[in-house]
C-alpha cells in the first residue's frame, strides 16, 4: 500500500481530478465513484457535492475526522470529451490496483490532461460530415448536403473560437446556431438546394447539448436530484438559444424560406 500522503497535497489532487472529470462531461455519480475509490486507496474519506457551477470537496482523515480540508471550486466550462473521461476513470483504478504513489498518480493525471480533449482539425471533419449525413439521411438534396457539410465547418470553428475567447456558452449558441442557419438560408437563396427545411434543420444538429441532457437524466436517476433537475433546466435554455438564432435567420428570410 503506497504511503499515506497529506491531506493538502491529497486534496489539491482530487480537487483538480474532479474539475478535469466535471468539466470533460462526467455525470455526477460516476465523478463520486472514482473520486472515492482514490481517496480510500490513499487511506482518506471523501464527500463531493457537484452543483451547475460549483462543486465543493470535503477530505477527512480516516482515522482522525478532526482532520479535514474543505474546497469550493468553480467548475471550468471545457469540451466533452469521452475519451478524457475514460483515461481519468482508467487512471482511478489503476491508483487502486497498482498501488500507485501520490507523485506517481499525479504525473499520470499531468499526461491525460495533455492529451488534446480533441484533435479539433479531425473533429472538425468528422462533425461536418456526421452532420452532412443526417441532411442525407432526413431526406436532404446533394445541395442540402454539400451546404450543411459547409455550414457545420464554419459553424464549428466559430464555436471554437468563441470558447477560446471565453464568451458566455448562451452567447455562442445563439450566435452559432444563427451563422449556421443563415448559411444555409443562403444555399436556398441561391438555389443550391429545394429541401431548405432539411438544409436548416440539419445544420443546426452538432450543437443539440445531448451529453447533457443524458448527465441530467442519470443524476435524477442516481438521486442527484438537485443537479440533475438544474441540468436539465441549463440544457433547455441552451436549445431555446439554438432556437433564437434559428428564429433570427428566418425573420431575416422573411420567415418565406421553407416555401422554397
């Protein structure tokens, strides 16, 4: 069993690891679990209370609860990423199964961080084209698709942009569904394509927050009441946003394009 660490140095740790596993797109009870299978390998009781946009983390010595430290942290807004949650996961059972020491767990977080939680040119080619194929699938014309494959590359590149500068994430849904849309809007106008409800419909699909919505569900079910129902109401604004830019393209149409 690896020596037992202090307790600051421990919850420095964990608190890093639960905002890297928050902010990734972990549900809440999942977070919970391997946030304590860590701290009991180390000999240490946790409690995690995950709010929308703060998380607080209480480590107490196992063997003295007198002994205890207590963090607040905002949770930082990041991209899922389904690949950085599965290292972190893999990284909690791996300090439990390979007796890992303290140093030795934290040079492993160090390098599932580095890892991109995207390759974004990559992500940028297989979303536009996911999204190109659903166009196809919904019934969309060769021109629905070759404007929503477009639509999504710019769309997706603003979004990221808009992230790196830090704008608020009901901003960049507004303004990403409605430059999305309007792109469309334009392959109708310029008669590209005949199908402008399956063109628009499509163009918007890579930014429906379902990872989210899914989070919501399971921390209902897991009796994460509280954050689950907050979760849902944060992902509903988020598809209103869509909604609002989606409404903007059309009133700029004259609200006449899906008569194309």
């Amino acid at each position: 069993m690896p020596e037992k660490p202090d307790i600051q140095i421990l919850t420095d740790f964990l608190s890093d690891y639960t905002t890297a596993m928050v902010s990734a797109g972990t549900y809440t009870a999942r977070v919970e679990k391997c946030v304590d299978r860590v701290a009991r390998r180390y000999g240490y009781d946790v409690s995690v209370t995950i709010f929308v946009k703060y998380f607080t983390i209480s480590v107490m010595d196992s063997a003295d609860n007198s002994l205890r430290r207590t963090y607040v942290k905002k949770i930082k807004v990041g991209q899922v990423s389904f690949n950085r949650i599965s290292e972190l996961s893999s990284l909690s059972w791996r300090i439990l199964d390979e007796n890992l020491s303290l140093d030795e767990a934290k040079e492993q977080f160090e390098s599932v961080l580095r890892i991109g939680a995207h390759k974004f040119a990559s992500s940028l080619i297989l979303i536009s084209l996911a999204n190109a194929a659903f166009c196809k699938l919904f019934g969309g014309d060769a021109g629905s698709v070759a404007c929503v494959f477009f639509a999504t590359l710019v769309g997706y590149s603003l979004r990221f942009a808009l992230a790196k500068m830090g704008v608020n994430l009901k901003i960049q849904y507004v303004l990403v569904s409605f430059v999305v849309s309007f792109i469309a809007y334009l392959g109708v106008f310029y008669g590209f394509t005949h199908t402008s409800d399956v063109a628009i419909g499509s163009s918007i699909l890579f930014l429906m927050p379902g990872v989210f919505l899914i989070n919501s569900v399971f921390d209902i079910l897991n009796d994460n009441t509280l954050v689950g129902i907050s979760r849902a109401v944060s992902t509903g604004i988020l598809i209103l946003c869509i909604a609002v830019g989606v409404y903007i393209t059309l009133s700029l149409s004259s609200a006449e394009i899906l008569h194309v």
